[in-house]
C-alpha cells in the first residue's frame, strides 16, 4: 500500500470544516488557486472526487463524507501523537542513558552528581560505563562521553573538562629503594601498576612525548587492576609506578602522598567531551544536563536564584 496524501488530507478537513476554498485557503496560509490545484491533484490520486464544486458552493460527495468520517478521528489521534512526542521534546522529568569510561565518569560527572541530583530530583540519570566506543543511537543512548580525539564528526560535542595531562606516580617510599626513571625506557627496571580496562580488558598503553615523537613503552609489574581507585592506593603504599590523568590525584601530589615522574615527557590529551546526535538537542532534559554539567564546580552546588516576588 502506497503511503496516504497527507497533504492532500489536510486540503480535504480544511475545506469542510471551513465550506469554502477561499477560507481553507486562508486557515492554511496559503493562496485559493494552490488549494484548488491541492484539492484537484488529491482527487487524482484517489481516482474519485470528494467535493463537488460550483460558482456558489462546494459541497461533499457520497465519497467524499464517507472519508471524512475515517480521516476525522484518524487524523485527531495523529494529533494527539503529535503533542504527545512535542510534550516529551519539552519534558523537564525522565532518564538521561549515558555511556562512558568510569575515568570520565570520576573526573565530569561524579564532582557534580550530588548537586545535579538535589536541584533536579525528577531526572533520572542511568550510567553505563564502557571505554570501547559505542553505538549510542542503536543502543538507546541519549549521550555519551569520550575523549575529544574519539568523537564521531556527525556528532555534537560539548566540553566537560579541560585538556588532561598524564602523570607517572608513585609513593616517596618506592624511590627510596628503586632509582627515579629518567627516560621512559628506564621503567622497564621497575614495578609497574597496569590498568585493564573494563569493557575492552585490554591493558592501557603507557604512550610518551620525546624529540622523536610519540613512543610506547611494554611496561612490567605484579599488579593489574580495573579500578583507578585500586590503583591509587597501590602507589600509595609503595607497590610501583602508576600511570592517570594528573587530575585524578592532585590532591596527592600537592600533600606529597604521591610523587611524579617523567614529567617532561607526559602527554597532554584533548579532554572528555559530551556528545550526542543531532536529534536530541531538542530535548529539554539534554539541555537541562549540559548547562549544568558546563558550570563551574563551586556554582554547580549552588541554589538555583528565586524567581522574583511581584508587587501586590
């Protein structure tokens, strides 16, 4: 079955709801001759008029009321379809279904998560962590957050972070048995803590910035883990040399619980960015998230200002 003339089905409910071409032609914003010449090709493609026109009248045929009398409640619950979907675009209450790597969850969202929850307790926020990339509109995700360098160009992208520099660690007890690395090859001579990723399970590269260009070092170590957290507390206790983002351990660097090294060849990556298609930039609770996740952290866990109280 062919698809039905919309267009021509809209001619057809204007012109009797409205008794003339002129008025239908006005209630559609469109010129009389373009209703008419509507009205003559919808006949057309039916193969049977549903009006019957004169100087004086336009008047339904036997065919015409008894289309009329289908299309009516049909294109009434197309309407109600309609406002339904518009209703939803506008909705301030349902789930985000978000994709990303646990690290861009600890470093974007999970600072700002609390106050997210606490000024806007009717979004639901379901997280699906995950470092592969993923198909986010066949797996019904509204978004997803990944690496600047890893975004698909059809994509819309918002920065969640700033660019993030890498860091090489360990805790001041570790070097005070083992030599300080000097050059990136040097940790081959050392107790390396790896990281698995979750989704992938391969082992993260340990990649770094020479003269020569980018370069990759096949560490070693007795330890794997899949938890940055795990990983922190290892060097913290003097297991080996662990390799993050240096935001994920400011706090340690400047107590001096933790110390770096190989700073001069540490790479700096792009930073983790949203990203969406295009199609859901109309949605109000896509809008809501990103303006709250692009605030500053010390304004993200502020109040939302009180509307103005009006005179009496």
């Amino acid at each position: 079955m062919s698809e039905p003339p919309l267009s021509g089905l809209a001619v057809l409910l204007a012109v009797a709801k409205h008794g003339t071409l002129r008025a239908a032609a006005a209630a559609l914003g469109v010129q009389p001759p373009a209703i008419s010449y509507r009205l003559k090709t919808f006949e057309d493609q039916i193969g049977v008029a549903v009006f019957t026109r004169t100087t004086r009248s336009v008047t339904l045929t036997d065919a015409g009321r008894a289309l009329l009398s289908r299309v009516r409640p049909a294109m009434s619950e197309l309407g109600d379809a309609l406002e339904e979907a518009r209703g939803m675009g506008r909705a301030r209450t349902g789930t985000i279904r978000l994709t990303l790597p646990y690290i861009a969850y600890e470093l974007t969202i999970a600072p700002k998560l609390a106050a997210f929850q606490a000024r806007y307790p009717d979004i639901e926020l379901e997280l699906s962590f995950d470092e592969a990339f993923v198909d986010i509109v066949g797996e019904g995700f509204h978004a997803g957050v990944r690496m600047g360098d890893h975004i698909q160009e059809d994509m819309i992208a918002v920065r969640l972070s700033p660019p993030l520099k890498e860091v090489h660690f360990s805790a001041p007890t570790y070097f005070q048995t083992h030599a300080r690395p000097r050059q990136p090859r040097d940790l081959l001579k050392h107790n390396c803590i790896r990281y698995r990723y979750i989704g992938s399970k391969r082992i993260a590269e340990w990649q770094f910035r020479d003269a020569d260009g980018m370069t990759t070092v096949d560490v070693r170590g007795n330890l794997i883990v899949n938890s940055t957290n795990a990983l922190i507390h290892a060097a913290r206790q003097g297991l080996g040399i662990g390799w993050l983002f240096r935001a994920n351990i400011d706090d340690d660097l400047r107590s001096g619980r933790l110390v770096s090294v190989l700073d001069k060849f540490a790479i700096e990556r792009p930073g983790f960015f949203l990203y969406y298609p295009r199609a859901n930039a109309r949605l109000e609770l896509m809008r809501i998230f990103i303006e709250f996740m692009r605030l500053p952290r010390r304004d993200a866990g502020r109040p939302l200002a009180a509307a103005p109280r009006k005179a009496r």
